[in-house]
C-alpha cells in the first residue's frame, strides 16, 4: 500500500481538482495528457494510500464520495497555500510576484485596461496576470477574499481597513437611455419612478457569491432582465429591451449617433465614485503591484479608466 504521507502529492491534488471541474476520468484524462486507465490507475492507488472511496463506482461520472469531496476541498486550500508560498519566495528573490491577480469592475473601462496590460507586458516582467471580470460587490469581495491582490472600480461604501487601502478613482455619471423605437422614447421628461416601474429594466448581475449581491435601480415589482456584463446591458438597450442606467461615458457616441436617447429621470442624479483597493503588506509590495498603483495614481490614467470605453468585450 502506498504511504499515504508521499501519495498527497501537488499533482495527485491537482489530479482531484481537474476531475472534479471535467465532471469525468476520459475528460480529466484528455487535460492532463494521459490514457483513462493511467488516470484511473492513479486515482486507486490514491484510494489505497488514504484508505478510502474518493469515486462512487456506480455513477457514470466522475461522482465524488463525501471523503472525496471532503479532500478536494482540503486539497485546494493547499494548493493554494503552496501557490501562495512559490509566490512569496520568487518576490523575496526578484522583487517580482510570480503572479498577480487583478479583479476589474465590468463598469471600468476595458480598453484602458488593455492599455495598461499592454504597457506592463512591454515591462517583459516575470509576473503572470490573471484578469478577473467582476460586478459590484463581487469586484471587493474578490480582493477581501484573498482571491484578489488589486481590485480596480469597488464602491465608495467600502472604507479603508488596517489591511486593505482604498483610493478614488473618479466620479462617473449613470444616464437612463432607452432605444429611440422603446416606448419611453417619447414619453414626458423627466420620467417619473411609478412610468419605469411600468417598463422592463436591464440589469448587470452582481458577481458576489459569499457577501450579499446588490441591486441598484430596480423598483419594486418592475420587470428585469439580468444579463451579465456592462456590454450585453448596452446591447439589449440598443435594441430595445428594456432601459437602464448605464455610464455616461459608455453611451456617450450612440446618443450621438442617434442609437440610444438619454431621459431625465426624477430626483437626483447618479454618480458612482469608483476606487480602486489593494491589500497592504508588512514588507514592500511587489515590483507588479507597485508598477500598478504607480499608473493608477495617474489623474490621465483615472480619467481613461472611466472614458475609454471603445472596443466592449462582451
């Protein structure tokens, strides 16, 4: 029988992780790069080590037993804690993270993030970027949680904490605009609540999943289509599915254009006052997040941040 204290290897939890996310050993087995019966071969001889049924045999898919589930979860955490020590060693060595993880609200604008990427990589650092596209309160929790060192576009509501340092970015007008075919088109300005409670609203889904989502804009019994990014919003409005809030900056050329028609609403205006958040270490940050705090301390590259919004990725 194998020592179960070699068998709990990175790659034997790995192994576990993959099979679990293709939802079968043929799948699993194509992403790693092995025939199913190397793959199988392995997870019993897992099984043997630890002495327990990691798989219920009699599901044709890959269907975890509560010990098998019992050691994904553990066997992430580690990997996790093993990524985040790789990642300490190469900083102390380099003065570079081995990767940087970004978490980016769908309400900045993506092509001064590109912008930025564009810049970093012509750096030719060391450190992997890993973009996370969230929505909201999914935007901090993802840098709250750990799963984030930066988070660029959390709300104002979210103050400063011994660990965490918060920095405005801007302030970023919300328009309500409808397509010039939507029935609100031509009804009497300004718009008052109970005339859009009467009308479908499109909404962007908050991306939180452990902190309580939040929904901005939608009264009470009004119909919602919720979609999932600031782009398909923008999409529906364009042909008329419902109205909605978007930012000023984004909509600017179709009202222009003529595509969209902005309405005065009652009562006042919205404003979001986006900041961007990063966890604050004992030791000097990274050479990546520095290079990365250093351009958004920019006024230039705030103001970009909030206006270029060409070239949506949906």
């Amino acid at each position: 029988m194998t020592d179960r204290n070699n068998a709990l290897t990175p790659e034997a939890l790995q192994m576990m992780v993959i099979i679990a996310r293709t939802g079968s050993f043929a799948a699993a087995a194509r992403e790693l790069g092995k025939v199913p019966s190397a793959l199988t071969y392995s997870v019993r001889q897992l099984e043997e080590a630890l002495d327990v049924l990691l798989f219920d045999r009699r599901s044709r898919q890959a269907q975890l037993t509560a010990a098998g589930e019992e050691l994904l979860r553990e066997g992430q955490l580690l990997l996790q804690q093993m990524h985040a020590v790789a990642n300490r060693v190469q900083r102390v060595a380099s003065g570079w993270e081995a990767e940087l993880t970004i978490a980016v609200d769908k309400a900045i604008a993506p092509h001064a993030i590109f912008d930025l990427m564009e810049a970093f990589y012509s750096l030719k650092p060391p450190t992997r970027l890993r973009m996370r596209s969230e929505v909201m309160t999914g935007t901090w929790e993802a840098l709250s949680s750990g799963q984030a060192d930066l988070a660029i576009g959390v709300g104002a509501d979210r103050a400063s904490s011994p660990d965490i340092r918060v920095e405005a970015i801007g302030d970023v007008p919300f328009v309500l605009t409808v397509a010039p075919h939507h029935p609100l088109a031509e009804a009497p300005e300004p718009l008052s609540q109970a005339t859009l409670a009467q009308h479908r609203i499109i909404a962007v889904a908050d991306t939180a999943r452990e902190l309580t989502p939040m929904t901005v804009g939608i009264l009470p019994g009004q119909d919602v289509l919720t979609l999932p990014s600031m782009a398909a919003k923008l999409e529906a409005q364009l042909r008329g599915l419902g109205c909605g809030f978007l930012p000023e900056p984004m909509v600017r050329p179709h009202i222009a254009s003529g595509r969209l028609k902005q309405k005065q609403v009652e009562g006042p205006a919205r404003v979001a006052h986006p900041h961007y958040a990063w966890r604050q270490v004992s030791v000097q940050p990274g050479m990546a997040l520095t290079w990365w705090l250093h351009q958004l301390a920019s006024p230039q590259t705030r103001c970009a941040l909030l206006d270029l919004h060409e070239g949506l990725i949906l």
